[in-house]
C-alpha cells in the first residue's frame, strides 16, 4: 500500500504540472473561453499547492485542502459546460488530475492508519533504542537524563518538515530556558541533517536514526514512505511518521502526538503549554 502512495505522489506532482502547461497551451490555440479553460483551473490547484510550500515551507496546512478540492470540481464543470471545441482530452485531465488526483491525495495520501504498535504512549517511557550523532551512537538511557523534547521527521526533502523544525528553532530559548534538550530525529545522513542544522541559530541535536531501527522501536516507522524518484538522492524509502513527543527525567512520555495526517502538526505553544503544565520551567 504504502508503495503505491509512493509512486501515486511522485505522479500527481508531475500530472498537475503537465495538465496545467497543456491547458495552458490550447488556449493560446483556441482562446480563454474553452473547456480548456477549466481544465486549467482544475490542474492548478494542486500545482500552486505544491509550488508554495516547496517555495514558503510551512509546517501544516489545512487538513483537507478544501481550495484545491474547489478548484477540482469547478474545473472539471466548466471544462464540460464552457463553450468552444469538443474536447474528451479537456475533461479527462480536469476530472483525473484536478478532482479525483486531489481527492486521492487529501482523503488516502495524507492520511495515516493507526500506529504500528503501543510503544510510544503518554504514561509510558520509552524503548530501548540507539541513535547517532557526529558518528557517535547513544542509547536511550543517555538521551532521557533531563527532559527533551523529540521531534521525529522524514527529512530535508520534505518542506513541511524543515517548516516545523524552523518553528521549534524560534522557540529555542524558551525551551533552553526550561531546562528541556531538543532531539531532531531523521533516517537521513548526518551529512544532510547537519546541512539543515547550519541553517537553524540553534543548538538544537540532530540526531541520525540509522535502518530507523528507533522509528520500527516506536511504531512510527512507515516503509515505503519516500516518494518516488527521491531515492536517486540519497534518502532512505523508509521513513518516521510526523511524531512530535515530550520526555520528562528518565524518559516518561508526558506528551505524544503521532499525527494522522502528514499535513496537519501541532503547534510550538503546545509544547511549552504541556512543559508548564507539568512544572517543567
């Protein structure tokens, strides 16, 4: 399954971008006022989607994207009722790509099944795991000895993970000020995840987690996760679900937030929210 999303991802990108530059160019042959027209608006929906958080990354979005669904089903309409040349084409590419591709990617892509296991819960301490930074390896035991805050993210390829850990970058001091160690937790190369740390003003941990032994630990490991093509890049297929979670001393989870929806992250205020509310400050 989660291969098929894999690939499903990879081709919806490139389907809406080419949708959008075909509509684009039969109506510079028949004119604005075609079916062309709403093929155009409907393939633009999730073009302008992803061209804007890979160009202002930001670390959630509405969880079901209702603008681009809009865009869809109005698209596919006018590219059945406007007038001008007959065009199967037309509605094939509005209907596919504008409004069943958008729909797909909002209500299956997006979302995530259940978790893997009940390792990580509020009440519990964490599992026995080793991650690695600047070639060293540590264990859980050595993470947990004053309270953190995790962040687990699938990479420096994903705009909404690199927005999230921006946030938590913003939010360094009064996390520092608590007391609280920050871990920033990725399958990726070191070289990649300390390519993104140069770019934080923060002394923010990032830490390597290697085959995502931790991920599998925790049961937010999702295999075949990396979309299509993005291999060629050196990312691992296999990467973390979304998973923000708080550590208090000696590792009791007191906050987890294992997102079912890739799109849709908590805010930074919950974190110092739920660090005061347990007399973490």
């Amino acid at each position: 399954m989660n291969l098929l999303k894999s690939l499903f991802i990879t081709l919806y990108i490139f389907a809406g971008l080419g949708g959008l530059i075909t509509a684009l160019l039969m109506i510079s042959e028949q004119g604005l006022i075609s079916p062309w027209l709403g093929t155009a608006l409907a393939c633009a929906g999730p073009t302008v989607f992803f061209s804007h958080i890979m160009l202002m990354p930001r670390a959630r979005t509405s969880a079901n994207l209702n603008i681009v669904i809009a865009a869809g089903v109005i698209g596919t309409l006018l590219s059945l009722l406007l007038p001008g040349e007959p065009s199967v084409a037309a509605v094939a590419i509005a209907a596919a790509v504008g409004l069943f591709g958008s729909l797909v990617y909002v209500f299956w892509y997006s979302r995530f099944g259940a978790p893997g296991n009940a390792a990580l819960t509020e009440g519990g301490r964490l599992p026995e795991f080793t991650l690695v930074e600047h070639g060293k390896s540590f264990r859980t035991a050595e993470l947990t000895a004053k309270p953190a805050l995790w962040i687990f993210y699938r990479g420096n390829w994903c705009p909404l993970c690199v927005a999230q850990v921006r946030e938590i970058a913003a939010q360094y001091r009064e996390l520092a000020r608590r007391g609280v160690e920050v871990y920033l937790v990725s399958p990726q190369s070191e070289n990649a995840s300390q390519s993104l740390a140069k770019q934080m003003d923060a002394p923010m941990r990032f830490m390597t987690d290697v085959g995502n032994h931790a991920a599998e630990a925790l049961g937010i490991k999702v295999k075949d996760g990396l979309p299509a093509g993005f291999q060629a890049l050196g990312y691992p297929s296999d990467v973390p679900r979304p998973t923000v979670f708080i550590t208090g001393a000696g590792g009791q989870v007191i906050f987890c937030d294992m997102t079912d929806n890739y799109r849709v992250r908590p805010e930074p205020a919950t974190f110092l929210a739920v660090l005061d509310q347990h007399a973490i400050v």
